[in-house]
C-alpha cells in the first residue's frame, strides 16, 4: 500500500527550483546527462538539502511538480509578452505583470490564478520556463534576418541566431520554425484574440473604477444633505 506524499510547501517550490536549475546549468555535466539521470541528481540533491521535518520526494514527484511549475511560468511567460506587445502607455513592469496575470486567468485551467509567485523572479528568465511568443521587436529582427540571409550566416549562426540553444533544449523551438500562411495567419488571429481579452479586461476595470467613484461622490452628497438637516433641526431647537 502507498503512502500519499502531502503537496509541496512553499520552501520546498523554492529548494526545488533552485536545485533545478543548479543542475541544469552545470558547466560539467549539464549538457552530457540523460534525462532518468539528470532528474535522479535533482532527486538526491534536493532530499540531501532539505529540511529535516520535509518528506523525501522521490524523482516522480519531482519531476510531477517541475512539470506543473514550468506550465504555469511559461503560460505566465506568454501573457506577458502579449502584453508587452500592446505597448500600453505609461504601464510600469509591475502594472503589465498584472494585468499579464489578469489574461493568464482568461484560461480555463489557469482560472484560480498564477500559484507561483513564490519562484517567479527564480525561474522566469530561465530558457526552459520561457514562453514560445516573440516580442514585437523579436519578429522585427527575425523579419530582417530572413530578408538578408545567407549561405555564410547559415554556416556560421551567430550569437543572436535563432537556432543558437541552450543545454537540455532541441534544435528549434516552435517560435522558431518558418511557419506558413496558414500558420502565420492562424497565429495572427490568436494574437488578435489575446489583445481584444486585454482590451475587454482594461474596459472592464475602467468600468469599475467610474463606479467605484460615482458611489463615492453619491454617498458624499448624501452625507451633506444629512449634515444639512441636522443643522438646520439643531436651529429650529434653539
């Protein structure tokens, strides 16, 4: 009979990602370890670091919960590139993080919101927990790319080139491929899809906030008409 191994603390998503990410980023052995070995390493270190009242995690549970994590930081990811991609006016960082995190909960799945904030700063930038959306300003170097192309540059890709890769990763990534007419199309309609959702959502906060204020002036009349009539009551009494 099984024991069921309780769900993971917020210390453990933290010890967790940074033995992640620790391992995978091994100038030694990163780039020349199987999978079943890779998370093997990432199984006897996190048990060897954590804390002693903590449950041991065996390498199935913690590849479960990467698995998760990683789904949730590149979805994140992507919400907040369609965002940046709206060049909202005026909106700092943390202004486009949440309204990121707004669209993000647009999904179905994601409904109860980002659970991850705890790791975010951690594993956002990292290349495995990346979303597969370019930035306006990506497509407009890949666009100038494709228009000077050539056999040496194809030869010889350069830092910035889009097939350059990091440990663990494939040659391409989906963002990376030529795509089609049907697929450039198809894509262009799921990003004007993900702007009208900003846009509704940014419509639906302004709403909020004009009633927010018209309850709060109506209310303030109403006080000073009650105030008024307690003035003039407390004249007649005198």
């Amino acid at each position: 009979m099984s024991v069921r191994l309780t769900g993971y603390t917020v210390t453990e998503d933290v010890l967790l990602c940074q033995v992640f990410l620790d391992i995978s980023q091994d100038p030694i052995i990163g780039r020349n370890q199987s999978r079943d070995a890779f998370w093997s390493r990432v199984e006897d270190k996190y048990n060897e670091l954590r804390d002693q009242h903590f449950e041991m995690r065996m390498s199935r549970s913690i590849r479960s919960r990467m698995e998760i994590i990683s789904n949730e930081v590149r979805k994140l990811n992507a919400c907040l590139r369609q965002v940046e991609n709206l060049n909202p006016s005026g909106a700092s960082d943390e202004d486009i993080l949440v309204r990121a995190k707004m669209l993000f909960m647009q999904e179905p799945k994601y409904k109860k919101g980002f659970k991850f904030d705890h790791v975010w700063n951690m594993v956002k930038n990292f290349e495995k927990f990346k979303d597969d959306v370019p930035t306006a300003r990506q497509v407009g170097r890949r666009q100038s790319q494709s228009v000077n192309f050539d056999s040496s540059q194809s030869d010889n890709p350069t830092p910035e080139s889009p097939i350059s890769t990091s440990p663990g990763l494939s040659s391409f990534t989906p963002s990376e491929r030529p795509i089609g007419v049907k697929k450039a199309k198809l894509k262009r309609k799921n990003d004007d899809h993900e702007s009208s959702v900003v846009e509704s959502i940014e419509t639906s906060n302004n709403r909020l906030i004009d009633r927010l204020d018209k309850e709060s002036l109506d209310r303030q009349v109403a006080f000073d008409i009650e105030r008024e009539k307690i003035a003039m009551k407390k004249d007649r009494d005198e």
